[in-house]
C-alpha cells in the first residue's frame, strides 16, 4: 500500500494536480454537508440538477481566478487594490473576513459534534482541539508539505460517495428527477436552491485559488528571476484548466452524492428536518446502518481539517495584500507576523464564537448572505481584470471563458436578489 502510495505521488498527473483540487474539496465543508444534507432531505433527489448546472459555472469562476493570479503573481486583494477605488476593496476584504470567520465558527461547532457523536465526551473540548490543531499545521508546517498534507486529505471526501453504496438508491428514479424534478414554487425551494448555489460558488474560493496559483509561480521563479516564457505560460494555462475541471468535478460530485444519499434515506424515511451536519449522521444511523452513519461523522472531521484552514489562509492573504504585507505559507513565523495574525484571528476567533450563544444555524445562513452579497462584485471585478491587457497581457481571456464567467456571474446574482426577495 505505501508502495502504491509512493507511486501515485511521484505520478506526473497527480503531481500537476493542487490548488483547484483543494479548492474545490474545501467547498464541501461540515456547513456545505448541512446544506446539501438539507437539500435531499427535504426534497429528495429533486434537488439534485442544482450541483449538475453549478458545474460548469463553478469550474469558469474558478478557473478566472486561478489565470489571474498565475498571469499576474498576485493575489486578488492585490490586483483589486492596484486597478479599482480603495472602498471597493476594503469593503470587499472587510466582508470576506467576517464570513470566514463565521464560517469557521460553524465549521468547528459541526467537528465537535461530529466527533462527540463517534467518541463521546464534550463537543466544546474537541472544537477547541480542532481548531488549534488547523492554525498550527498552517503557521508551523513548510507550504510544500502542508499543500501535500491537504491533496491527500480530499480523499476523505469518498466518504460520502461510499455511503450511497451503502443503501438502496433507485437510480431510475434519480435520473428521471435530475431531468425532470417536481419541485414546487414557492419560497422554501427558492431559497434552497440559493443556499446550494451560495454554499458552491463562494468568495472565499476565489481568493484562496488565486493564492495558491500565485504560491506555485512563486516556487518556478524562485529558480528564475526571468518571466514566464511562452511555451512555459502556455503550460501552467494547460494544467489550471485540467486541475480546475478536476477539483471542481471532484466537489461537485461530492454534493452530488451528499444530497442522493441523504435522499435515498432520510427523505425516503419521511426525516425532511436537518439543521447540521452532525444531525444528518445521526438522523442516518437508524435508518441506512452503522457503516454509513460511521462514514458521514468522520468525513464531516476530515472535511473540516481542510475547509478551516483554507477559509483561514484566504483571509489572510486578502488582509495582507490590501495592506501590502508579505504573504505566503512558506514564510517562518517572525518573517510574516502579520499575515499569521490574521490566520490566527480568524481560527481563533471562529474557535471562540462557539462559546457565546450564536447559532451556529442563523451564522450559516448570515455568512451565506454576506458571500451571496460580495460574490457577485467581486466575479465582476474579475471577469473585468481577466479582459484587460493591462493586467493580463496577451494572456487575456477567451470568449468561451468569458461568456461562461459572466454567465456565472449573472446567475449569481439572481441568486444574491432571490435569497433576500425570500428572506
């Protein structure tokens, strides 16, 4: 097995695979889980073409930001403060920390649970553990390493699809509703499916693609001070687009999987309320097993060791940038205090909200509210940049790209006017 393991690293494919990998296994976190655990709970796999039109829109975004901060070397903090208003990027930046940090909070309070479900005890005792352990791998482990610790991570992620292995899933049935869906029209089904496209197309990953693109050009120019050449640029464009529709393949079946599993049980079950992620595991240990309840509890750890960071590190780079810090997981601790700050405040503070009375279920849906809000200038701020010469030279986005950027971006904010025509 280690020998396989071995094999798989040194692999050429796997090796080119990274930053839209994690990008996109980051996107299903415990606050993702509960939303498409609600999602196939309350209405079955009805729900299920939402994750197969959000494909293609999330894989154009992503793959915009991922150009930008490869083309460019920076950040996108960074290329919004050099070529738009000051206001618009503190806004924006101000924004991204608020939600992430209570994403954070939610994510932690979903792992406490998760594992006080497997192993018992106090939930605050284990969030707390989580939370120190995500802030010291980010501050004390060397970028190369960590990144590596975080693609094999995704793997946890089969988790979900194993469960619905685990069931009975009429596949009739659910190809026949992923075309077809009976959905009413009204105001719960409208803002469900704002939720699911909220909780997939989300800032934070903007911010965090563009990061780790940046990271990875870093590490080639460290071998050269000279500019990218054509054949080399065209090479990292060549491995964005395939790492990009992976990871954002790779997240997508995931929800996939979440929602027909929990519609296979818990809807078939005539179970249609779960709040958390924590409650769907529970929910499915009556009804699918022991093997599948086992399976969703500790991909909801596993999934929260890799969101929690990733929310915390896209923070920082957007603070850091907007103040012109220096950025960069490679960095030691007294080389960039002020970007590990930020990485600190945001788990930190996530960490501590669990032990005030926020609801964790009221927090999901305010941060999904101010990231709903802030998606849609900030993907037109990008799809603006990603047109410009100035910014992306001869490198600039092509018409397919383009159309389906704004095509995303327009969906969006359908999505931002539905949430508060519903709330």
């Amino acid at each position: 097995m280690i020998a396989i393991l071995r094999r798989l690293k040194r692999n050429p494919v796997v090796k080119n695979i990274g930053p839209g990998l994690i990008t996109g296994a980051a996107d299903d976190d415990p606050s993702g889980i509960a939303t498409y655990s609600q999602a196939g709970a309350q209405f079955g796999f009805s729900m299920l073409w939402t994750v197969v039109i959000t494909y293609p829109l999330m894989a154009a975004i992503q793959m915009v930001s991922a150009r930008l901060g490869c083309m460019t070397g920076k950040g996108l903090a960074a290329n919004i403060k050099e070529h738009f208003p000051a206001w618009i990027l503190y806004g924006i930046v101000g924004a991204l920390l608020v939600a992430n940090t209570i994403n954070i909070a939610a994510d932690i309070a979903a792992m406490g649970q998760a594992a006080q479900l497997i192993l018992g005890g106090p939930p605050h005792l284990y969030s707390v553990a989580f939370g120190l352990v995500c802030l010291l791998l980010q501050v004390f482990l060397p970028y190369q390493t960590y990144v590596t610790y975080l693609k094999w991570l995704t793997l946890s992620l089969l988790s979900y699809v194993a469960v619905a292995f685990t069931v009975n899933v009429p596949w009739g049935q659910v190809l026949e509703r992923i075309v077809l869906p009976h959905l009413p029209l009204d105001n719960t089904t409208v803002t469900m499916v704002v939720a699911v496209f909220g909780t997939t197309i989300s800032p934070y990953l903007f911010f965090w693609q563009a990061a780790q693109e940046m990271e990875d050009l870093r590490a080639v120019r460290a071998k050269s001070d000279a500019p990218l050449a054509l054949r080399a640029a065209r090479k990292h464009m060549r491995r964005i687009r395939w790492d990009t529709y992976v990871g954002m393949g790779f997240s997508n079946l995931v929800a996939f999987f979440i929602i027909l599993s929990t519609a296979a049980t818990l809807h078939v079950a005539g179970i249609t309320s779960i709040e958390t992620s924590a409650q769907a595991a529970e929910a499915l240990r009556p009804v699918a097993g022991e093997a599948a309840f086992a399976l969703f509890a500790a991909g909801i750890i596993a999934t929260g060791m890799l969101a929690v960071p990733v929310l915390a590190g896209s923070a920082a780079y957007a603070v850091a940038e907007t103040f012109r810090w220096r950025t960069g997981l490679d960095l030691r601790l007294n080389e960039g205090k002020e970007f590990y700050s930020i990485v600190a405040f945001a788990t930190l503070a996530g960490t501590a909200l669990n032990f005030t009375h926020l609801d964790p279920i009221k927090a999901l849906f305010w941060s999904a509210v101010i990231n709903g809000v802030i998606a849609v200038p900030i993907m037109a701020v990008m799809m603006i940049l990603g047109g410009r010469e100035t910014v992306m030279g001869q490198y600039t986005f092509r018409k397919n790209l383009t159309r389906l950027g704004w095509a995303s971006t327009v969906v969006m904010a359908i999505a931002v006017v539905a949430m508060f025509a519903t709330l």
